[in-house]
C-alpha cells in the first residue's frame, strides 16, 4: 500500500506543480484535464457512495452533465487569458452554457414529468438533482479561483490558486500534527471533537490548524492582492481553517452513513478524488465570497 501511495502523492504534486509554476499555456491545458477528469470522477464517486444505501441516480447522464459544464467553462475562461482566440466557436460556447443555466428548471421539470407516478424514479430525479447542485458549482467555483489567478498573472506563476490550495489543506496537516503531538504528551490523550464522524480530530488538534492555517494567510498577504491587511488575513485563515474542517467532516458524515471507508479506489494507494478535494470543494465559495467583499464593497472594515 505504502509504494502505490507513494507513487500516486508523487504524480499528483508534479501534475499540481506544473499546472502552478509553468505560465506558457501547458499549466492551463494540464489544469483544464484535471478539473475534467475531477468533474466526471468526483460526481461518479458521490453517486456511488448514495447508491449504497439505496438512493439511486442517473449516474452517467448526471457525470456528463457535469463534466460538459465544465469544459464550456474551461472554453470560456481560455479565451480570456488567451489561450483559444475563436471567437465564432466561443460565441456557441457561451450561448449553450448560458442556456443550460437558464433552462435548468425547465430539464429539471422535464425529467419530472417523465417519471410517470413512479416513486422510484421520482426519487431518482431529486438524488441526481442534488448531486448534480452539490458537485458543479463548487468545481465551477475552484476554477474560477484558478482563473483568477492566471489572469492577474501576479509572478511567474499561479499564486493565487497556489495559496487557495495551501490555506485550505495547512489546517488539516497542522490539525493533525498538533492532535498527534497533544496525545502522546498529554495525560489520558487529546480531547475529541467529534468522534462519531472522525475519531481522529482533537480539540488540541483544531487550535494548532487554526494557527497553522492564520500563519500562512498573514505570510501570503504580501503576494495576495486580496488579502492587503494583517487583520484581512487573520480572518481569511479564521474562514479557511473552520469551512475547510466543516468540508472534510460533512465528506466523513456521508462516507460513515454510507458505511464506505473511501469515497472510491480511483487513485492507487490513496482512494477516491472526493477524498482529496471535500474542503477545497467548501473553502472555494468562502475565498470567491472573499474577493468579492473587496472588490464590490472594499476593505473599510479590515483597515480599522
């Protein structure tokens, strides 16, 4: 188990490295693979855990669906930092992924029509509808940040993206550091949060990932257009550390209802892709809300 997880955590960084630290157009096609192949595998993975428990999806048609959405997304964002000029084609694109945002309620309504009385099938349309609102926009929301990042071109590389991905996973590695460290060296071990979802999470543990995750906001903020003051990054690692924990245990909750130890077997020697994006998944709209707060009502609050 050790090597394939060894080699599988050494493939995953160097892919996450290059589409970070190489700007010529290369990282932004290896991005746009990941965050397809994310889209279809996340999605698959989610439908698998609920089928386990009998609550039945349109699997593939939901998978492709999601994974169409965010190619027409990639399409879009391409053009803007200059990486696909076609305007005509571009145009298409645009027109189908805003008509499929806007005549969602109408599919939605379609496919309730067709269920013809059926309890099962109606069933089966809400839990492919939930699946398909739970996953898609969170995954359109983590290329957004990518976007964002590129298209600032703040260096060489993506820093922006780079500190997203940092500030959402310090916290869980400190959280687990510190929760380790607290076992072994308090008397009768480290108090636990919430053992019935996670055994292994601490209260000792959360404090040092939330001091983890505060340290490397303030680090960033010299880089980070978005993150100008110290007490900006002080309550950007606040949000990160607590919706990143939340975005972790809410994957756990439904791993345990599911009675699934891993959200799958996709990545040899580690499990599933859900496993590896639960809280960027859930810190995406916080850091999206963030820069949003800046940029639309500025930063008066944080200047006090």
């Amino acid at each position: 188990m050790f090597i394939p997880r060894l080699c599988s955590t050494v493939v995953l960084l160097s892919l996450f490295g290059v589409s970070i630290f190489v700007n010529d157009g290369i990282g932004w096609i290896l991005f746009s693979i990941m965050a397809l192949f994310l889209s279809f595998f996340v999605t698959k993975e989610f439908c698998a855990l609920i089928g386990n428990i009998g609550m039945e999806t349109y699997s593939l048609g939901v998978c492709i669906a999601n994974t169409l959405i965010v190619f027409m997304e990639l399409a879009l964002f391409a053009s803007e930092v200059g990486y696909f000029s076609d305007s005509r084609m571009l145009f298409i694109i645009f027109i189908i992924f805003m008509g499929g945002i806007i005549l969602l309620p109408v599919l939605i309504w379609l496919l309730i029509l067709s269920v013809r009385n059926s309890e099962v099938k109606l069933k089966k349309v809400f839990n492919t509808v939930g699946i398909f609102f739970i996953t898609a926009p969170s995954i359109c929301m983590l290329i957004c940040i990518y976007y964002i990042g590129a298209d600032l071109l703040c260096s060489s590389w993506n820093v922006v993206f780079l500190f997203f991905i940092l500030a959402t996973k310090i916290g869980d590695i400190g959280a687990y550091v510190t929760g380790t460290l607290s076992n072994k060296i308090l008397k009768g071990g480290n108090h636990k949060m919430i053992p019935s979802i996670s055994p292994g999470k601490s209260y000792e543990g959360a404090v040092g990932g939330l001091l983890f995750t505060v340290l490397l906001c303030l680090a960033f903020h010299y880089w980070i257009p978005f993150i100008t003051t110290p007490l900006y990054a002080i309550a950007a690692g606040i949000l990160f550390f607590f919706f990143g924990m939340a975005g972790d245990l809410a994957e756990s909750a439904v791993k345990r209802a599911c009675k699934i130890k891993d959200s799958g077997n996709t990545i040899p020697g580690i499990g599933g892709v859900f496993d590896l994006v639960d809280s960027p998944m859930m810190t995406a709209g916080i850091f999206l809300f963030l820069i949003m707060i800046q940029t639309f009502f500025g930063l008066a609050f944080f200047n006090l």
